[in-house]
C-alpha cells in the first residue's frame, strides 16, 4: 500500500482524467442523462462522479471497503443510526459523546422506539450489565470532547464482537491520519468532515465508512432522507482529503509544543492533551495512535479569569468547531456543554475555567508567545 500522502492524492481520481483534467471539475448538474441500459444518476443517488471520487479516495484513506460522504457529520451520525437500528432495538455507548449525538439518542431516537444506555467509559467490559436481548450497536468516539479522553477501544471492539453488537466510532477529533479504527475492528467509521478532513472551516460535510453491506445500507437510508453531499462541497472537501496528511503532521506537532508550553504556565491549572505525560490515558493513546492531534484543552487556574484570556488573544478566533487552519478557541462550558446544568458538568470535570483550543496551522512560536501572552493578562488580573 502507497503511502497516506500518495494515497490521498492519487487514490480515488478518474483514469483517464476526465478532458485531461488534473483536478476533477465540478459536476454542478442535478441529473445525467442516460440511456435504457444505464443506471440512473443524480445528485441525491450519492453518484456523480465528483460523489465517486470522494467515496474511493475516503474507503482508502480509511482503510475501509466503502466510504459514503453526506452533508454533515451529524448526517452521517443520523443516517448510520437510522440503518442499523429498528424500533425495539437498544444501543449501548459511553456518556462522553459530543452534545449533538446525546441529543439524537435523548430526542429523535426514542420517538422512533430506539432506546438507549449511556454508561461510564472506564470499562466497557462492565457494560454487559447494560445489555438487553435487543442491544445491537455499540456507539463510541476515539477521543472525546473536551477532555480529550482516549476510551479502551481495543476493549470495545472485544465486547461488541462477544455480544455480537456492530460496533461504531466516531474518529472526527483524530483523523484517519492519526488512528484508523477499522483495522482495529471497529465495524463503522463516521467522521464530522467539517473538522480536519475539510480543515479550512467553509464546509460541512461528514463520511461513513466501513464493509460495502453496511455503507450500501445507510447510502439508502441517504437517498431517502435526502441528506447528500452538495456537488461543489464534494469539490471541497476531495481538494481538502489531498493537504490532510501535511495539514495533520503540523496540527499533531504544533499542539503538542502548546501543550508543553502551557503545562508550565501559573495560570494553567492543568493540560489535557494526550501526547502529553501528564494525561492520564497518555500510555493507550501511544499503543493506539501514530499522533495525537492538534486538541488542547487548559484548566485555567483558579481565579485566573476567562474572559480576559479570550479578550487578549489575538490569534485563536473565539468560534465554535474545530480542525480549520486558523486556530479556534471555546469555553465548553459556553459551548458544546451549555445544555447541562453545573453540577451534570462538574461530574463531567467541565468547569467555567476550562478552555478548549483547536489548534490551527499559525507558526508555532507566534500561536504560543499569544496564547502565554493571554494567560499572563488573566494571571494579573486574578492578582489585581
Ligand atoms: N462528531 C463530533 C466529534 C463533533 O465534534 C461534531 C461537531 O462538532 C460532530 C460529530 C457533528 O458534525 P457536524 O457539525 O459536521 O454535523
């Protein structure tokens, strides 16, 4: 197998090019002609050939049999959940997802009969005490939001397989670059591809991938709820697929000298990244990933003041999302987690002071020297 950098450049492109065409043009039409023995294509059919080159350059990338791009992650999240479960069936997944996902478990599913247990990560070989005779999906992120907790996921994939659940995971904060879950034995794999795989922030778009059974299953699920990848963010995200593998190594490298130079500040209480030492799932996060992305997440110190910190930044963009070029910065507590009450996110360990930072791809002396610059104006003003 090429390498993943050839991979993304070469794997999925039409041969011959189409005209001659070094990059695939838009296919900005709904509908193709064709003739009596022809398939039909059209755009909401997943098959315009900018649809196809994005599926086979994803299924490599991947490292998958099939991949299927649709219109957000939560379209992909959605319409996954929606093909593998029937009413009456129960799904089992641990509590620390992202908030869009809790809420589709919490609010659509159960309308459609799906019911649901959300456990403690710790030891998913203790949620067997959660299963039904109607379980049938295992659901999990391989790092998640905002603490940046790296899950047993060798340990889940063993319990789907012994209780015979298809197992899911959300590999959005990682990246195919970072961790390929499904030669782990992950059955399905989704990702937000409005994060890294997109990486500038002007697109949304999310992808499933896995064995051709599943995927063709949820690519009919798609048809019929009409959640497909527009023809020019298809555009988009293929140009994107062709920088991850550089845009990775340098969100992977700059992050882990943030994290380094926050961790010895006296305004920062605590770091969580999981390349650095002092993260408590550091040791399976190196047995599993080849890096650890460009995710920081900072306990300020108590007393040091928030909104001072964001106030003097000049780098980071207060904006919600994660994975774009420009670095982003979030107080989840505003943010991903203002649904819950304190104390539900007390038990999470999400308190006012934590700040989350997507780091982005600015040079690494100049995102640091801003980021201790605004720690030293939220330390004075604690002191003041
Ligand atoms: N999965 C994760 C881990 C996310 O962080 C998000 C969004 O923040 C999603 C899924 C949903 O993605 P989208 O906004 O593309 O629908």
């Amino acid at each position: 197998m090429a390498d993943f950098d050839t991979r993304a450049l070469h794997d999925g492109e039409p041969v011959p090019r189409i005209e001659g065409a070094v990059t695939l043009p838009i296919f900005q039409t709904a509908t193709y002609s064709h003739t009596a023995d022809e398939p039909l294509r059209y755009v909401r059919l997943n098959n315009s050939p900018n649809h196809e080159a994005l599926h086979d350059k994803l299924a490599s990338l991947t490292e998958t049999d099939e991949a299927l791009v649709t219109a957000s992650g939560m379209a992909a999240i959605s319409s996954t959940l929606l093909t593998l479960l029937d009413a009456g069936d129960h799904l089992v997944a641990p509590e620390t997802l992202y908030g869009g996902t809790l809420e589709l478990f919490d609010t659509l599913l159960p309308r459609l009969g799906i019911d649901h247990s959300v456990l403690p990560a710790g030891r998913p070989s203790a949620w067997a005490e959660a299963l039904t005779d109607d379980t049938t999906v295992l659901y999990a992120e391989s790092i998640t939001n905002p603490l940046l907790e790296v899950p047993d996921l060798p340990e889940m994939v063993s319990f789907a397989d012994a209780h015979d659940l298809v197992s899911v995971v959300d590999n959005t904060f990682a990246s195919p670059v970072n961790l390929r879950p499904a030669p782990l034995g992950f059955d399905v794999v989704l990702h937000s591809a409005t994060k890294y795989l997109g990486g500038h922030s002007d697109v949304a778009a999310g992808v499933v991938a896995g064995p051709s059974s599943l995927v063709e299953a949820v690519r009919h699920t798609l048809t019929l709820t009409g959640g497909m990848l527009d023809p020019h963010a298809c555009f988009l995200l293929h140009r994107s697929l062709k920088t991850l593998g550089m845009r990775m190594r340098r969100h992977n490298a700059t992050a882990a000298s943030v994290a380094s130079a926050l961790a010895d500040h006296e305004a920062v209480d605590q770091v969580y990244y999981p390349g650095h030492p002092s993260h408590p799932h550091h040791e399976r996060a190196r047995a599993l990933f080849d890096a650890y992305g460009g995710m920081v997440s900072v306990e300020l110190a108590p007393g040091a003041d928030p909104e001072v910190f964001f106030d003097r930044l000049t780098l980071p963009i207060r904006a919600p999302s994660l994975g774009g070029v420009e670095s982003l910065v979030t107080q989840p507590a505003l943010t991903s987690h203002r649904g819950l009450s304190p104390a539900e996110r007390q038990a999470l360990g999400i308190t006012e002071r934590l700040i989350r930072l997507s780091v982005g791809l600015e040079a690494p002396d100049d995102l640091v020297a801003d980021l201790r610059d605004a720690l030293d104006a939220s330390h004075s003003a604690a002191a003041r």
